[in-house]
DNA sequence: TTGGTTTTTGACCATTTGGTCAATCGGACG
DNA sequence: CGTCCGATTGACCAAATGGTCAAAAACCAA
C-alpha cells in the first residue's frame, strides 16, 4: 500500500509516530544497528502495523534523511547577500549551534549516514548541497574581497561552522564526561563561538 | 583460547591483520553494520579462524577502541607547559590534523562510537579523558591569565581543536562532495586552521 | 620420520531480523 | 443494525549472523 500523503488523520498521526520513533532509534544505533521492533515498541505499534505505513525498514530511513537535509540548510539559505557580512554569518552560527540543542538527534543521524560514506545521500551532497554552498562561499568571497571581514576561504568557513556546531550534538557524551557535571556546555558554545567567529572575521 | 599476548609469530601476524581488517570494516559500518565475515574475508582468513585469534566479535571491537585512545591522545599528553604558548597550541592543532589525514579510519571508529553513546567507552571518557583534558586545561588557563594567550575558555578551545580537525576525516565524504574534484581538503584545512588559531589566540 | 602442538576449516546451530499474509478488528456511513 | 473499507495483528518465513565443534591440516621439535 503506497501512502504517498496521509489520505485521513490517523494516517497522518502514525506516520509522524513512526518517524519520531525511528529517528530516536535511528539516531542511537545507526541504520543496521536499528531493528523494525525497537521503532515498532518506541511508536507503540506493532512490526507488521509499521509495514503498513512504510514499504521497508529502507524507506523511513530516506524519509528521515530527506526531511533532515531540509530543516538542516535553512539557515544558510537565509545568508543575505544584502545583510552586514558580520551580522549574517554570526546569526548563521548562533541558529546552527539552535539545531544542535534542539535537534541533536538529527544531527546525529546525519552524521551516522555521512562517517559511512552517505552511501544513501551522495547524490544530494553533490548536488543540492554543492550548489548551495558554492552560491553561498561566492557571497562570503565577495565580502572578503570588498575587506568587509577578514580574508577567509569561504568554503572552509563553513565547514568550521559545521564542525563546530554539529560537534556539540553528536560528541555531547564526550563533551559531558570532559566538562563534568553542573556546567551548559551549548550556553558555553554560544559565547565561546561567538568570540572565535568575531575573531576569525574582523577584518 | 586466550591469547592474551601472542607467543608466536604467526599469532602476531593474524592478530594484527585482523584488528587492520576489523578496523576498516568497523569505520565504515559501525559495530552492528559489521560482520564476522566483512572482518574475516577482509582479513583474508576464515570466519571461525578470525574466532581462534578472538573471542568474540566484540573482543576485537574493544581491542581496537583502547588502541585508538592510546594513539589519539598522545598529541594532548605532550602539550608542554614550559614551551611557547602559541607555538605549543599549532603543534597540537597540527598533529591532530596530520592524525586525521593518516588515520582517518581510527577518526571514524571513535566518531560512530561516541555518537552512538559511547556504550564501550563511558567510564574511559570520564576518568582518563577528563584528567587529562583537565591537566592541561590548567596549563592553557595559566596561560591565558598570564597574557601569553587570548582569554579564551581552555575546555572549549580543545573541543574546538578536536572539532575541527576531526570533521576533515570523519566528514571526508561531505567535503570533498561539496569541494568536488581537483581539491586537497586536508592542505587547505593546514593554512585555513593555522590562520584560525593564530588569530583566535593572539593575545 | 614421528608425535605432539598449533592452526585451519566445513558443517552446524540458535537467534535475530526484515518482511509477508491471511484473518480479524473497528469505526463511519447508509 | 449491517456493510464496507481502512487499520491491526498473530503466525510464519527465509536469510543473515554470531558463535561452536570435531576433525583435518600444517607445523615443529626430537
């Protein structure tokens, strides 16, 4: 039964249980290390119950990743060609370190598909993703060149944002044995980030 | 049969084609994506002969984990208090990178383990890790305050180091599909987080 | 060569797991 | 109330997988 989009509300409601269980599984263990009975008993229905509303294991695995590479790019989407070259990339670090607090799951099961190969994402890192980037870099660029911040390389500033907003969603076990009990290690990134970036890019 | 430490030459030779062997296949599938016969016909060997050398898949898994954290942390432990500040903090920067571009495979097995919740490594992480990273955090900080360094939040600097050169192995993938070809992400990542620290850490 | 030890493997087993299916359930509508 | 269609599930299956074991093969010292 192909449910391409939710016909009545209980489909609709299921479906979204389905898919928060399996990124909360997904998330933890990995594609393989997840089995249909940990999402079925997290969604609270059973195995064949979650068969019924997606064809296979596979499936709700590239709807998740499909819906993730949406949310994930909106904030460099909205770097504004037009805004204060400092302004916009702070915003656009301070709204990714958001999705790491709010979203660490997400960014968890991006990162499980990208540190093995993405082997169901490559086409969309090598397009979508590529194309975006690469009109966003031509942006940073041309500020760099007018001497509005510092002289970067764009496309490695944003892998550093990346990596250092993503690094404290997907390594917060380690962060949180290191920094110990009683201390916000992303009300700590917030400040911390900020300063590195002010730094970074002062012209 | 355990084979705590080999007695001969051929146990020597078969252990570590193995753990090589596990080790690729760890890397790229995780723990559960893995397979006795990924390992073995990696390796070269029989499933039940990789199982003469090993107790059990795990066995391995473990073996390989405290190899790495051995290797992984020596760059930290030789941080030297009594060295130049700025000069001590880009050799570290750069020792980690050269680790990322050398043992990209080790990078990647620490990664799935962590993110995945670092079932294997908890108390690892919060004894070891956390003195270390504690020790020589006291050395940044003394620094800071003395003026020979900005006054940056020493914990967050190390996250940040091994945020930062971590992502060019973990994410090779990524990068190098947003770079596309004719790129040699880990040389521009040299200049591009030499310049990073030089400034974030310039008193 | 021989006898004993180490190494290797084919056959096998129990469990897990993704997926199927016929049968049943349940609610909305006439 | 009865019918029909979407929703649910118990039972089941085939393949994959971690691991065992007895026997064979390879090796080595005397």
């Amino acid at each position: 039964m192909g449910l391409q989009q939710p016909r009545t509300r209980i489909q609709q409601k299921n479906r979204e249980t389905i898919l928060a269980a399996a990124l909360e599984v997904f998330a933890q263990h990995g594609f393989r290390g997840a089995t249909l009975d940990m999402i079925a008993t997290e969604a609270g229905l059973s195995k064949p119950n979650v068969l019924y509303y997606f064809p296979s294991k596979e499936a709700i695995h590239v709807t998740l990743l499909s819906q993730l590479m949406d949310t994930w790019l909106d904030p460099l989407r909205d770097l504004d060609a037009g805004g204060d070259p400092i302004t916009e990339l702070r915003v656009y670090v301070r709204r990714k370190l958001d999705l790491s607090r709010d979203y660490p799951r997400q960014s968890r099961l991006f990162a499980n598909e990208i540190i093995q190969g993405a082997p169901r994402m490559q086409s969309a890192l090598a397009t979508d993703l590529k194309a975006l980037v690469d009109e966003k870099s031509a942006i940073i660029a041309g500020w760099a060149k007018a001497g509005r911040i510092a002289d970067v390389d764009p496309h490695h500033l944003i892998f550093s944002i990346w990596a250092l907003t993503q690094h404290y969603a997907d390594f917060e076990v380690q962060i949180r044995a290191v920094l110990g009990d009683g201390r916000d290690p992303l009300a700590e990134a917030e400040s911390f980030l900020d300063m590195l970036f002010s730094r970074l890019l002062a012209p």
